[in-house]
C-alpha cells in the first residue's frame, strides 16, 4: 500500500473514537468510569485471545502490561472520567494537546525529528479543536482537567513505546494483549473505587457492544497497523479527525448546528492534519552514486 493510502485507512479509527462521547453520555450509566472502561476492553480482548490461539510469550509479560495500563487502563480510564466531569468541547480541546506530548516523546526516546512545521501543524490542529468544539458557558472542572491532560499524556507515551517495542506478531495480536492486559488492570480498580455497576438495559449492551468491538478490536487494529507502518508521530495529528468526527456525529444524529465558529475551526483541523503529513513525510530516497569505470 502506498503512505496515503495506509494514512486513510489509519484515519477511520480516530473517526469511529469521534462517537465514543455521544455513546457514553446517551447510552451508558453514569458515575462509573472504571466500570465501562473495563468491559470495553477486558471481553473484547479475552475473545480476541481465544479466537487467535496466541499468548505472548513470558519475556513480554511486563511490556505488554505497562502498554495496557498506557493505552487502555490509564488512557479510559481518564477518558470516562473526563467525559463524565466535563463538557464534551473541553474534553476534546484537552485531548488534542496529545500530538505535541508525542511529537517531544518521539524525539526524546526514538530519535525522531521534530520539525517546527509538525509543531505549529500541532498548535494550528488544538486551536482548530477549540474553535471546533468549546462554547463560552463551558464550565472547567479541576478533576475533568487533570484526567483530560492526563490521558493525553497516558496515550501519548503508551504510542511511542508500542513502536519501540513492536513485537514480531500481527496488529490484531498485538491489540488483543494490551487490551486484555490493561481490562485485567481496570477490574481491581473498578471494584475497588466504584459502586456496584447497575443492570444494564440494551441501550448500555448496545453501546458497550459499539465501544467493545468497532471502537476497541476494529480500530486498535487498525491503529497499531498504521504505527508500525507510519510512526507515531504521523498517527498523532491524525487524532484531530476525532473531535471534528465527534461534532459531525453530534450534527447527524443529535440534530445540532454548525455555527461559522466551528467550520472555521473543522477547516483548521482539516488544514492541520494536511500540514502536520507534509511536515512529516519521508524525505525521497537518493539515488546511488555512480561508480567510475
């Protein structure tokens, strides 16, 4: 496959991740993060295993572990904390601090280049998110905040590491590990530091059922394919298509409006996502030297 196309191919996941908010807040029960964040992941890996047939091997143990508690544990767990505690446009703004966490963690433990094209593509793509999705009556909640920078923060350096330890299996393998890891990570703490999950209707299993299999197997999937192929640093400003999914979502379904606020703000994104790929491309390789005869 040539860059551009693995590059839209990579773009359906944080796509589908656009209607993880609408999900939880129309679907789920309120009040246990934890709780819904450990049945997206925890069956949805444990099948995925049993469907593959494939452990991973002992020597990998603790880094499959620390990916799943980056990726899934910390990441939900701060994601459905942030969704619960703060308004939808302030959550997203928070999140799209993610690109420069891995545009710096990238360079400092792979080596990569950081080009000040890729950083202003970065700023430009959190503006654009801001534009995009806040409202002045949004209220700022201390907690909502520190999850929200939080998870950016998880997420971010859970990539960076999933590159440098890529081990030699598919991306389906590869997302069934960290998943199981990080839903057996969650379930102590949901336990632990929750209520007691209430029944839950078929809205909650429908939407779970979403969030388990299109919004975990698909899209980690695919996700952890386009790392190996394209770097994190790529994959990172490809994360902005979720808030600007998440308010296509939320205009399609929810019946909302697009004000001239927030097409600025969809085009920026847009904008952003396109430059922070040019920044980021592969220099042409040189053709060899000719030798003398």
């Amino acid at each position: 496959m040539t860059r551009q196309t693995d590059l839209a191919l990579t773009a359906l996941a944080p796509a589908i991740w656009g209607s993880t908010y609408i999900v939880t807040t129309e679907l789920l029960p309120p009040g246990h993060p934890l709780g819904m964040a450990m049945l997206r992941a925890l069956p949805a890996g444990l099948l995925l295993i049993l469907l593959l047939r494939q452990m991973p091997p002992r020597r990998w143990l603790g880094r499959i572990f620390l990916l799943g508690a980056l990726n899934f544990t910390l990441f939900w767990g701060f994601l459905f904390l942030a969704a619960y505690r703060l308004p939808g446009g302030v959550a997203a703004t928070l999140g799209a601090v993610q690109p420069l966490f891995v545009l710096f963690l990238s360079r400092a433990l792979l080596g990569s280049a950081t080009p000040p094209v890729a950083i202003l593509a970065a700023l430009a793509g959190i503006g654009g998110v801001g534009l995009l999705v806040l409202s002045p009556e949004a209220q700022l909640d201390p907690v909502g905040i520190a999850a929200g920078l939080g998870g950016a923060a998880s997420m971010a350096l859970g990539m960076v590491l999933s590159r440098r330890w890529t081990p030699p299996v598919s991306a389906l393998t590869f997302t069934a590990w960290q998943l199981a890891a990080g839903g057996l990570l969650l379930l102590p703490l949901a336990l632990w530091l929750e209520p007691p999950l209430p029944a839950l209707d078929r809205g909650a299993l429908l939407g779970l059922l979403w969030l388990g299999l299109a919004g975990a197997v698909l899209t980690y999937a695919i996700w952890f394919r386009g790392l190996a192929r394209l770097g994190p640093a790529s994959l990172s400003v490809l994360g902005f298509v979720s808030p600007l999914s998440a308010v296509l979502l939320g205009w399609a379904i929810a019946g909302q409006t697009l004000s001239p606020q927030q097409t600025i703000g969809a085009a920026t994104v847009l904008g952003s996502v396109w430059l922070g790929q040019w920044a980021l491309r592969p220099a042409p390789a040189r053709p060899a030297p000719l030798r003398a005869a």
